[in-house]
C-alpha cells in the first residue's frame, strides 16, 4: 500500500493498532511545518529541537495510551501541544523571546533549491536570514498568528479557538503582520538603492 | 448588487478559506479594481518568500523519536 495515500488519520489508526512505520510516516509529512513553527517562536535551534522532541513524546504517549480523540486533525493537534510547550518554556524561563540572528544557520535546510550556484545559495540564504530576522521584528500576536496558520496550517477558526479571540481578530493580527513585513522589506529595498 | 470584500476577507482569499460563491465575486472585483488587484498579488509575492523559508529538524532527532516510540511500555 502506498502509505503517501493514506491520510492522517487512518496512519494514526495503523499506527496505534501497532504498526510503528505510521508513525515514520507521520513524523516525515509533517516534521518541517511542525519544526519550522517551533523555530520561529522560540529562536533558537537547540531549543526547538528539544521542543520537537517532547511534542512528539506526548503524542506518542497519548496515542500509545488510546487517548487520542481529535479525529481528522493530527497536526492541529501536534501544533497545539508544541504550541502549549513553548508558552510553558517561556513561563519557566519568565522572559520573552529575544530577537537574534545568530543562531541555527549550520543545522537548517531549506528544500526546493537544486543545481544553485554557490552566489545563489548565498543570495537566497542571505534572502532566508533577513525574512527570518523581519519575522522576529513583529509583535508577538502578529508573529505568533503568522507562524500558526502560514507553517502551521490551522484554520483562522482554529487559531481563533486556540488564542481565545475572535476570527475577526485572528484574521485582523495575520493582515497587519503581512503588511507589516511587507513595509518592512520595502523599506529595506528603498534603503539599498539610497546606499548604492 | 455590487458586493464589497473587507480587507480581512482578502487575507481568507490568499489563504483559500474564503467560500467558493464568494471567491467567484472577488475575482470579478480583482478585475476591475487596480488597487485590490495589486495589493492582492503583493500579498501573494510575499507568501511566496514565506513558502520558500522552511526548517528542518536533525535526523538524529527523529532517530530519537522513533526510538522512543519502539522502546514504549505500556
């Protein structure tokens, strides 16, 4: 069977019937949208991987333990445990996040770019860097809306539900966050053709 | 009757959660509205450069996932 077929939920199935390859499955259709969520929020690639790791632990944990009843909607799911995961981090730590640049550009992949030139690579990271750099510029509410529905792929109704505030709300934080970027590279494209 | 899109609707657009009938009038409206027009593409450029920025965790992570999973008791 072509397990690229199936759909989540009846992975989930096989895979608490016992079949351990379901969850190979899962973890590798959803592992960068999940990883790419976690790293913008908290910045720091050591730290998200830590995050990721857990968030799996209790999803194996609980759909192991028969537990699992969010029928249909794995990865909303999967996205709101590591979502409550970094909120406990930073509770624990009493800080928010700190904008930084520096860390994590060793270990992260960015797929779709094949037979680049070394100048390009360097272009599109450059490109990667200074997207990620604007995304952390952005109030928390923005940032964290942005981030749950462009890599997390929840609903404006489900980001509505997960941060208690209205969709109208949801959908108002997502316009001013893109907006927001979108004057911010502007800017930056204005300030390059005053310098050259 | 001339239906009119707020801009939150625009962004439901972009991310496909905007119902099919109405979707029809605000591709009718893009037509004829240089402005929404040209917003509506700057916003699909701009998704295009977040679509383009995606992380991947370590092997050795997933490794351990697997791991756990298979070594689980009950």
């Amino acid at each position: 069977m072509n397990r690229k077929l199936i759909s989540d939920q009846d992975l989930v199935n096989l895979y608490v019937s016992g079949q351990e390859s379901a969850l190979e499955e899962l973890v590798g259709r959803h592992k960068s949208k999940i990883y790419t969520s976690i790293y913008l929020l908290v910045k720091d690639s050591y730290l998200a991987e830590d995050i990721f790791q857990d968030t799996f632990i209790k999803v194996i944990n609980t759909l192991k333990a028969g537990k699992y009843n969010e029928e249909g909607k794995f990865l909303p799911w999967v996205l709101r445990i590591a979502h409550n995961l970094v909120i406990d981090h930073f509770r624990k730590e009493k800080r928010t996040p700190i904008v930084t640049n520096t860390d994590g550009f060793d270990i992260f992949e960015v797929l779709g770019f094949v037979e680049e030139s070394i100048e390009d690579k360097m272009l599109r990271e450059q490109g990667h860097n200074e997207l990620r750099r604007l995304i952390q510029l952005l109030p928390e509410e923005q940032k964290e809306v942005l981030i749950m529905r462009h890599y997390g792929d929840l609903s404006f109704k489900e980001i509505a539900d997960l941060t208690n505030v209205s969709i109208n709300t949801a959908l108002g934080r997502m316009r001013y966050a893109l907006n927001n970027l979108r004057k911010m590279m502007n800017q930056k494209e204005y300030s390059y053709r005053q310098a050259m | 009757m001339v239906q009119t899109f707020t801009q939150n609707d625009i962004i439901k657009a972009l991310y496909h959660e905007l119902p099919a009938s109405e979707m029809v009038h605000l591709e009718e409206q893009l037509e004829n509205d240089t402005e929404i027009q040209n917003n509506f593409e700057d916003l699909n450029v701009l998704k295009l450069k977040l679509d383009s920025l995606v992380l991947e965790p370590s092997m050795s992570v997933i490794s351990s996932i697997l791991d756990y999973s298979r070594s689980y008791k009950k």
